[in-house]
C-alpha cells in the first residue's frame, strides 16, 4: 500500500476499514488497480487519496467494473479531465 502513495499512518486504517485487503494478491488487485487509475489520469496524490477513502477500490475488478462504468461516463460526455476528478 506504500507503494500506491499511502503514509504509514494511513496503511492501518484502510485495512482496518476493508480486512479483506489483507488476502488480496499485490499483484492482481493493488497493482493493476493502481496502473489503470493512473491511465484514467490520476495522479499519485489522488491515487492514495482514492484508496485511502475507498479502499475496497482495490477489490474491483478492472474489466467487469471500473472500465464499463469509465466509459459509461465518458459515453455521456465527461472529458478524461473531468473522469479523473469524479473518481478522485
């Protein structure tokens, strides 16, 4: 979770908030949620702020859900600039 951006002080609250981060694979859910965040434009600050707020992001799957739903909204006009600002 360091590496996504989150202080020591933060990393305890957001497993404590979502546990099942704890069984997660860095791999599969933090490193493929964190690379496809920063291709919808985010920025490191907004990425920890993202998963700090919403931890159990990392538990979505990118396919089946964040990028439907990216494009849903990009469908209905929202600019990269304004998709990265309502995940943020």
């Amino acid at each position: 979770l360091s590496q996504v951006g989150l202080s020591n002080d933060q990393i305890p609250k957001v497993i404590a908030s979502c546990p099942a981060l704890l069984g997660c694979s860095v791999e599969e859910n933090f490193k493929s949620k964190a690379l496809w965040l920063s291709q919808v434009g985010l920025s490191s600050d907004q990425l920890a702020k993202v998963i700090a707020r919403h931890p159990s992001l990392l538990g979505y799957s990118v396919e089946e859900n964040l990028k439907p739903k990216a494009l849903w909204l990009s469908q209905v006009g929202l600019s990269s600039d304004q998709l990265a600002k309502v995940i943020a």
